[in-house]
C-alpha cells in the first residue's frame, strides 16, 4: 500500500523536513542549515542549535508540505529522527513529530540517524540490493557495519573517538580556516601533495574494524606548532592533502578488508564525508580493481537531510513499526537497536 511519509531531521545542526512516497520519490524537502550561526564558534554548540531547531521546524515542515502540494490531513505517517545525535537538538524534532501524530491522529515512525544515511542510497539506487558493506561516515560517527537485509545491521567496527568529519572539522578550525572543515580542507588539498607530509595512519594495521582519529589530529597540530616554532611557513596545500591521505588510507583500507572478510561485493558510503571526492575516487578504484560496485549517494544526500529519514521509516510503515506517543529521544541510540 503506498504511503507519504512526512519526515523530520532534527539531530545536528539542519532542520529538515520532506514528503517521500513509498521511500522512493520526494515530493518536497526543505532544509534550514545552522552552518552560519556555528561557524564562528568551529563547531556545533549544541544550546545554538537547539534553539535554532525551534525557530525553523515548524516553517520548515510547513515549506515541506507545501512544495509536496500535500497537506497534513493526507499524510499516512509521521517519521522523526530519534538519535543519535545532540540531546537538546533531538528532543525539538521528537516532540514536533509526536504533537504532529497526535493532533493529526497519524503514527509515529522513529527512525536511527545512521540508517537514515545508508537509506540515503536505497533512495538513490533502487538497483542496490543488501547485503552489503557500509562505510558511514559523518561528524559525529564513523563506523563500517555489514548490513544483511535493510533494516538488519551488524555493527564491525567504529571509531574509539573523534569521527572522521570532527577530525576534519578540528584541523580546519586549528588552522583558522572555517566551519564546517571537510569542505575547507578537501578544497585546499586538491592543489597539494598527499605524500609531502608523513601523516600516521593509526590503527591501520590493528586485527578489527576500529578507527583512531585523535592522534591524526594530534599529529596535525604537533607538525603545525613545530613549524611555527621554527618560524618556517606552512604549505596549507601538503597538510591539507596528507592530513585527508591519512584519513582515506584508513578509511579505505578497513573498509576493503571487511568487505573481504564477509563475502561482500557491494560497498555502500554514507554520511557528510561520503561528499569527499577523494575519498570517493580511492574506494571507487579499489572497489572496480576487485570487480565490485561502489554507491554513495549524490552532494545534497551525503550530508544530513529529511529524504534519507523519509526512506528508512518505509519498511517500518509496512512492518507497522510504529512508536508510542511516549517516545524519547536517545542521543546514543544503537544501529543494531
Ligand atoms: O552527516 P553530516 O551532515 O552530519 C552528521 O551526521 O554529523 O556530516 C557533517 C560532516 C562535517 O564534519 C563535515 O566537515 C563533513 O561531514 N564533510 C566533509 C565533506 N563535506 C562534509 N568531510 C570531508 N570532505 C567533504 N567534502
Ligand atoms: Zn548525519
């Protein structure tokens, strides 16, 4: 039976809201980024955001709706996002989906902001087809999981602190250059040398599926300090190409090996870094070097949006997995919960 599905993204720093149909076709999305209110700060203060999510979700929704030509009295579910992510942020998305539920009389579909993003490219690619390997990658988590059926995930490995856009983000912001850092760096690396600098690669050679981005980033800072210390001028361009090299050997490396080890042909990428070119064109070579097949969703999916969350409360509306109206956000919510 078909159904749209209104979602609501609330778990970072984008209000999001979309109509998806089917958790294939987008009948409108609108998103309000936060990006200008952080970006003096190098990052997301979570009060900022939350504040921000109150002011922008209900014109957000209400622009969703409205491009979707669809109004709430016809929509058949109310999917939100129920974590992880920043607690304050999260609870503005739960209790609007949940007073949206309750006036309108429509159930209520939490959905797993990671699953969001792997939906990302079931959205994308009605060809993709589980199982699989997913590398999802974003600011706030970095993580491989196997993913037998979608909706059934096997967690392999993630990382022991900082995710791979923090790190990113981190850098850039010690640099003085900008939030949010991915972009920032990825842009100045495309003019530098990745092997001019000798970045390590923690964990690469570590028995599991586990990342290390902290002492990456230390590492970052150490060689900067040193050349300022020695008044020597530093080449942006190299540390900028050597910092991302050591992230996407890793990254790439792990990834590769899980997909080894578990019999997987396909690979999946998801999250804010997943818009990495670089990071796209390494895995893709490695991936079409074994004869696999690499998907990771356009520009405007990688990063956080409502479509991805429309997509993965789909096979929950036809499993009729619905939340009570005494649901809560859970900022440490599992992919495998
Ligand atoms: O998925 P997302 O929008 O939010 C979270 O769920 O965390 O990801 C945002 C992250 C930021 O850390 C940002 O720096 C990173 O994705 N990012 C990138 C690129 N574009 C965004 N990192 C590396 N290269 C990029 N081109
Ligand atoms: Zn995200």
């Amino acid at each position: 039976m078909s159904a749209d599905i209104l979602a609501i993204e609330t778990s970072c720093d984008e209000t999001a809201a979309a109509v998806v149909r089917d958790g294939r076709d987008c009948l409108g999305a609108a998103v309000s980024s936060q990006i200008d209110l952080h970006a003096r700060f190098g990052g997301v203060v979570p009060e900022i955001a939350s504040r921000s999510h109150q002011e922008a979700v209900n014109p957000i929704i209400d622009e969703a709706l409205e491009l979707a030509g669809v109004k709430l009295t016809r929509i058949d579910a109310i999917a939100v996002t129920r974590g992880p992510g920043l607690l304050g942020a999260l609870i503005v998305g739960v209790a609007t989906a949940k007073a949206l539920a309750y006036g309108a009389g429509k159930p209520l579909i939490g959905v797993n902001h990671l699953e969001g993003h792997i939906f990302a490219n079931f959205f994308t690619y009605p060809e993709l087809k589980a199982p699989f390997i997913a590398l999802v990658v974003s600011g706030g988590h970095t993580l491989l999981a196997g993913v037998e059926t979608p909706g059934t995930y096997e967690v392999l490995g993630q990382t022991l602190d900082d995710a791979a856009g923090e790190a990113f983000d981190k850098v850039a912001a010690y640099l003085g250059l900008g939030y949010p850092g991915g972009p920032l760096l990825e842009k100045l690396a495309v003019d530098g040398n990745p092997e001019a600098i000798d970045f390590p690669r923690p964990m690469l050679k570590t028995p599991n599926y586990d990342f290390s981005l902290s002492g990456l980033k230390t590492a970052v800072l150490y060689y900067v300090n040193k050349k300022q210390a020695a008044g020597e001028e530093l080449n942006l361009p190299d540390l900028a190409a050597g910092f991302q090299a050591a992230v996407i050997d890793v990254q790439v490396f792990k990834t590769i090996k899980a997909a080894e080890a578990k019999g997987a042909k396909t690979i999946v990428l998801a999250g804010g870094v997943a818009a990495n070119q670089a990071l796209k064109d390494r895995l893709g070579a490695e991936v079409a070097a074994r004869g696999w097949r690499l998907f990771a969703p356009p520009l405007e999916l990688c990063t956080d949006n409502a479509i991805m969350i429309g997509a993965a409360a789909w096979p929950k509306w036809l499993r009729r997995d619905f939340l009570g109206l005494d649901a809560e956000p859970d900022p440490n919510l599992k992919l495998t919960q």
